[in-house]
C-alpha cells in the first residue's frame, strides 16, 4: 500500500515536471 502511495505521488511529480 505505502509503495503503491509512493509510486503514485512520484508519477504526479514526474507529469508536473513534464508540464513545466
């Protein structure tokens, strides 16, 4: 579950960065 939560809030991150 925690992982899952990481993995998740890592693939927002890397979109945010792809937006910028």
């Amino acid at each position: 579950m925690f992982l899952s939560t990481v993995r998740r809030l890592r693939i927002m991150r890397t979109c945010e960065v792809n937006g910028l």
